[in-house]
C-alpha cells in the first residue's frame, strides 16, 4: 500500500469512528463534549470518511483525496474562525475547539497530499509535475 492510501485510509477511518462517536454520549466529541457536534456535523465526518474510502479504494487517487479533502478543511477553518457564535453555516453545530481542530487536521491532509512522494513498485520516486 503507497504512503498516500495509507495515509488517506487512517485519516478515513478516524473521521467514521469519530462520525460515529458523536452520536454516542461521551465527553470527547458529542453534544455538550469537548468537541461540540450535532447530528449534522456528526453526518459530515461519516461522509468525510465514505469520501476518503472512496477516493482510496473505489477510484484508486489517494493523493488526490488527500489534495482535495484537505483544502475543503482549509476553507472550513476558515469559514469556522470568521464565524460568529456556534453555529456554522446555520446548521453545524462547532465551538473553539472544534476550529482549532479542524486547523490541525487541514495542515496535515493537505500536506500529506501535496507533500508526499510515492515510489512505484520498482523503486522509482514518482516525479511530481509543476
């Protein structure tokens, strides 16, 4: 498996199982939690999840995944730190640790997706074009 699936499938799999925890009373991430979440934020890390399994194993472009998901995490930090009060877009449910989470998840996908090189199975280092 390359450095950028594996990569991609870690991160795939902590959004579900942190999608999932949230609707499961816990003092990590939930309503009234550390990480304040809804429903409807909960639903946005299952389908963050759903995207990098997609990215990874349906359509085989992890790197591109990684790209992607993480300037989508760079517009929500700051959409998040530029809103006002609790309540993103109207619907999801964040407090401050939510947007300095978000800030620390968004450096590194999009680094890991822009960052790494993978080797092909010769041993040759993929050559990154400009």
């Amino acid at each position: 498996m390359s450095k950028s699936k594996l990569i991609a499938t870690l991160f795939g799999a902590a959004f579900l199982g942190a999608g999932l925890l949230g609707f499961i009373p816990n003092p990590i991430v939930g309503d009234g939690a550390l990480f304040h979440t809804n429903a409807v934020h909960n639903l946005v890390h299952l389908l963050t999840g759903a995207a990098f399994f997609i990215g990874v194993f349906a359509l085989d472009r992890a790197k591109l995944t990684l790209q992607a998901i993480g300037l989508a995490y760079v517009g929500v930090t700051i959409l998040g730190f530029l809103t006002p009060g609790d309540m993103l877009l109207g619907i999801v449910h964040i407090n401050t640790a939510d947007k300095f989470l978000h800030l620390f998840l968004a450096v590194p996908i999009t680094a890991a997706g822009f960052g790494i090189r993978e080797e092909a199975a010769d041993g040759a280092v993929e050559v990154q074009s400009a």
